[in-house]
C-alpha cells in the first residue's frame, strides 16, 4: 500500500510491468511448425521467413537473424573493422586500439561491442530534443578526434535520433554509421524506418522488446558481401568443405527456427502493437497535466517513433533532493516536489515496475576512464551538472530527474489511471 498526499492506494494483486511480451496465437503455431517438422536448429522456414518479412518492412536488401540484437551489434563491429582497417592480427580484434564514436546514455549493449573487437569507446553526450546522440557535440568530438571512422548510434525508447545531421557530420568526416534500432523497430524517420540509414543496422526481439521472440535480434545491411560474411562467422566460420573446416575465428550466433517462430508471428502485429502503445503515452501525458513534468520529447512532424517505453522528467525546479551512489538511491521527500527514486519506490509498493532512464556509459564504473565529449568539448573536463547558458552533460541531466513508466500494452486503462494517481500523490 501506498499513502501519498493523504490518499492510500492498494497494491495491484497481479504485477503491473513496464513492458513484458504480449502473445496472440500465432507464435505457438510457427512454434509448432518448427516441432513438427523437425526444424529446431538454426535454419528453416520460420527463419527464412522472418529475413523475408523484416527486409520488406525496414527496406534494406539483405537481413540475417541471430542468437540476439548485441550478436548483431558485434558482427557489425567486425565488419566495420575489417573494413576500415584490414584483418587483424591473430588474436585481435579489428578496432585493435581504434576509437569509435558511440551514444552515451544508453544500454550497455551498444558500447560492449566495440570493446569485443579491441576498440576503445568515445562517449558522445545526448540532445535534449530528442534523447539521442547529439549532433553538435558529434561535430565536436571529430575535432578532438578527427581519426574516428565509425560512430555507433542508438535510438532510445523508440524515438529516432536527428538522422539527417548526424550523417551530415559522418559524411563531413569520411565515418560510417552502425545504427543500433534494437529499441525502435517500426519508427521513422521522414517515412523512412530505422535500421536502414547505417552501412550495418541492428535490431532486437528481446523479450520486452515491441516484437520479441524471447531471444534473437538482426544485422540488416545493403550490402551482399557483408551478409554473407555475418551468415558465416555466425555459424563458426565453417568453410564449404566435406569436414568441418575453420579458416578464420567464428561464433555461435545464428538464431533458432524455434525463436524466430515466435518473432514471426510476433510480426504480425507490429502495427497493432505500435497503436497500443502510443495510446498509453498519450494518457500518460494528458493524466499528467498539471504536473511539473514533461514526457519523453517527440516530434512526429519529423520522426514517428514506435513509442516503446513511455518517459516523463521532472522539472529542475521540482526535483526533491535525490543522492545515488553506483548501488543505492537516497531522497529526502519534499511538499510539491519528487524524485525519480521516490516515484519508482512509490510505484513498486503498489506492485507496479518502473525503471530509472539508462544511466549514461561515461559514469559507469567500467567505463569511467573513457572519453566523453559534449556539445562543449571534453565533457571530463567538467565537474558541474550545470553551466551559464545550459546543460554541460546533458545525459546525467536526464538521468538524475527521469524515469521509465509502467508501458505494457496489457495494462487496463484503470491500472494506468491509478498508476498516474500514484505519481500525483509524489508532488502532494
């Protein structure tokens, strides 16, 4: 039970999540298909099917479906080596020493690929209009950095970064773009889908994801030749010879006709999914009314994202006093005014699960020696969240007075409606 501005609200008996996957039928026929044909390994009609299905949609030339979206991350780290800079050396990966540009906040999965291959990860700090990479700082970190060859791009929540200027600085630089659409399959961009604006694109069917197949995820690419290298190192690299023939390093990493079952009836109801979604972001933001808070930024004018997880911040003004060390949150509640910690504590005593925004790359521990660039320069450099004129380090900005809502298209629009309640009561 929760008790906020005088008001008491029970905990929901089931469990209220943030998004988990929702099925329809489908899936447990092209399940049964793989079973009943015997097809339960790494190829067959359901992973056939699904590259068919996703080139169609996203409307790139070829697809490979694999064991997950960081998988398909890391081959496109590979590729873009082996490339940019020539096969590696036995024992090494292929941006041995080489720093790649990557979005800050974000999951740790867009970034740990790179240092798979040997490269050396350079943050790039957030924009505030659309909570991607932003391209200014982008522009400043090929100053410090003008060798940088590939910049590693996310769109978070579902929203699509500011595509045209971040190429515009890649193709100002000779760079190359790996897009990272884990989180946004079915957004746009100017009517054009993410996942088809790098030279690799890769997207996710994990299980919280808007399509899941439990597992899986793709590398999507114009290109021939890298699809048919990603088909082969991803089965172990094997050579077409009557023995089992390796002539360069290879992994397990080819999705399962059973997996790509479930994502292929899961694809059936991208739009379906998509609509529902957006209607939840929609009550959030008009329950919210009143609040000092904004929801995540979207501009459909130019990108219609596929409103994955719904977001709000707080307003600086509005923020409690909040402190958070790299395992625990403290807060110290205040009349009007709330914190992330105290809204996601104040949910998950009535049984609903929230999540904080991605906590950016350059403070976390394993990564705190790396560089991190803003729209200023050296974002190390600087020890204050804030100067004259605006944010310094715009990630952490989001990070200390945002959340992620409960966003699970399951939810009852009466689980929603107290969900928001709950959230009022924080700023009582």
């Amino acid at each position: 039970m929760f008790s906020g501005s005088n008001r008491k609200f029970e905990a929901f008996k089931d469990k209220v999540w943030l998004a988990s996957p929702t099925m329809h039928g489908e899936e447990l026929e092209y399940v049964k298909h793989a079973y009943e044909t015997n097809w339960m390994s790494t190829v067959g009609e359901n992973i056939n099917e699904i590259e068919k299905a996703v080139t169609g949609l996203i409307g790139t030339k070829y697809a490979v479906a694999l064991a997950s979206g960081t998988s398909a991350l890391h081959l496109a780290m590979k590729l873009a080596g082996e490339k940019l800079y020539g096969m590696p050396a036995q024992g090494q990966g292929a941006l041995q020493g080489k720093r790649v540009f990557t979005s800050d906040m974000t999951f740790s999965a867009t970034v740990n690929p790179i240092v798979y291959e040997g490269g050396i990860p350079v943050f790039i700090d957030t924009d505030e209009e659309t909570w991607d990479m932003d391209p200014v700082a982008l522009e400043k970190a090929f100053e410090i950095y003008p060798e940088v060859k590939i910049v590693v791009m996310a769109h978070l929540y579902g929203t699509p970064s500011k595509i045209d200027e971040l190429t515009a600085v890649c193709d100002r630089h000779g760079a190359i773009i790996i897009e990272d659409a884990a989180e946004s399959l079915g957004a746009t961009y100017k009517g054009r889908q993410t996942g088809s604006f790098g030279k690799y694109n890769c997207i996710s069917f994990n299980g919280n994801k808007i399509v899941t197949g439990s597992s899986g995820g793709m590398l999507l690419t114009d290109d021939e030749e890298a699809a048919k290298k990603v088909r082969k190192w991803s089965t172990q690299s094997r050579e077409a010879a009557p023995w089992y023939q390796h002539e360069e390093l290879g992994y397990n990493y080819r999705m399962s006709n059973v997996i790509a079952g479930v994502v292929r009836g899961q694809l059936l109801h991208l739009d379906e999914h998509i609509t529902l979604k957006k209607r939840i972001y929609e009550r959030y933001k008009e329950g919210l009314k009143g609040l000092p808070v904004k929801m995540n930024p979207i501009d459909e004018k130019v990108a219609v994202p596929n409103y994955w997880l719904s977001c709000l911040i707080i307003d600086r003004d509005a923020l409690c006093r909040q402190t958070r060390d790299d395992g625990q949150a403290l807060f110290m509640g205040e009349h009007g005014k709330s914190c992330p910690t105290e809204i996601l504590e104040a949910m998950a005593s009535v049984n609903a699960e929230g999540r904080p925004i991605w906590k950016p790359m350059h403070a976390q521990p394993y990564y705190r020696m790396n560089a991190f660039v803003t729209k200023g320069g050296n974002g190390r450099a600087r020890t204050n969240a804030y100067i004259e004129g605006g944010v310094s380090d715009v990630g952490m900005d989001i990070f200390s007075r945002g959340l992620c809502l409960p966003s699970d298209i399951k939810m009852t629009e009466e689980q929603q409606d107290r969900v928001i309640e709950v959230i009022r009561a924080c700023f009582g």
